[in-house]
C-alpha cells in the first residue's frame, strides 16, 4: 500500500480561465495531489477546509464542499488508482468545482447508475450526497489514459472578493 508523502503537493494559486472576459476578476484555483490511502478524505478535507478559510468561504456553502470533497476522495481512494488530484475552482459567478480525478479503474467502467441502497447497507450513499448538494455532477472516463474525473459544480452565495 502507498501511502501519503508527509507533505501532499499542493498548489493554491489565481487561475484565469482562457475564455473569460478580461474584465471578470480571476478565477480562484488549488490543487491536492495525493497517493491513496485510508486517509485520503480526511487529508483532502483538511486541505479543502484550508483553502475555502483563504477564499473567505464558511458556513453551509463550506461544509456542502468539505463533505463533496470527502466523499469523492474516498470514492477514488476505494475505486480508482493509487494517485489522484483533488481541484477546487471558483469563479464569479456563483459556482464552485470540486473535480477528483483518479489514474485507475478498469478499463471497462461505465458510471454507476443512481440507486437507493438499502437501509442497513453501509455504503452506497456518498453519490446520492453528492447529487443532492451540487448544482451539477458528471462522471467522465479520461480519453487516452486509464483513471475517471469526477466534476461536482456545487453554489456559492456571496463570493467574498479575493485578498
């Protein structure tokens, strides 16, 4: 089992989208790069937490993104490869991405389809939790390469200017 470097790479920098209005502000973005293991979602989490304290971000908006983050970082920690990348873009108009994005998975995977599991089933909720909160959620299998991007564009109300 791999396990986690004693310090994650991360990248928290202003990102300007290519196509946006030279008169938008810029964009915010940052960047986790992790190897899985039984800590991921709450590294990832801690890393979030971080991130949205810097963007002036609290409250219900923050917790509906901390629990997106763990959530898809578990998914991908139990069913993608050993590395992964957790993103989290916002921009100004009221969204913010979380994309966790996996190297492994089967080189036959479809999207899971939407189900209720049962009610003493310990697992099966994290998508549902997901599709709940954000605004719009996709599954993508990467082109040219094994691994899955997972998108959930969750709303944000009043994104506090950048410092």
């Amino acid at each position: 089992m791999s396990s986690i470097s004693a310090t994650p790479q991360v990248r928290i920098s202003p990102f300007r989208s290519s196509t946006a209005p030279p008169d938008r502000p810029a964009h915010r973005y940052a960047e986790l790069a992790l190897s899985a293991t039984g800590r991921d979602a709450s590294t990832a989490r801690a890393w979030a937490k971080g991130v949205l304290r810097t963007w002036r971000l609290n409250g219900s908006t923050a917790d509906d993104v901390l629990l997106v983050v763990a959530e898809l970082t578990a998914n991908a920690a139990r069913h993608g490869g050993p590395d992964m990348t957790v993103t989290l873009l916002l921009d100004d108009s009221s969204t913010l991405r979380v994309t966790v994005t996996d190297n492994g998975g089967a080189l036959d995977w479809t999207p899971p389809p939407a189900r209720t599991p049962a009610v003493w089933s310990e697992s099966g909720r994290g998508l549902a939790l997901v599709r709940a909160l954000a605004r719009s959620f996709t599954i993508e299998r990467l082109s040219g390469a094994a691994g899955v991007a997972v998108h959930a564009n969750l709303p944000v109300a009043g994104i506090p200017a950048p410092r």
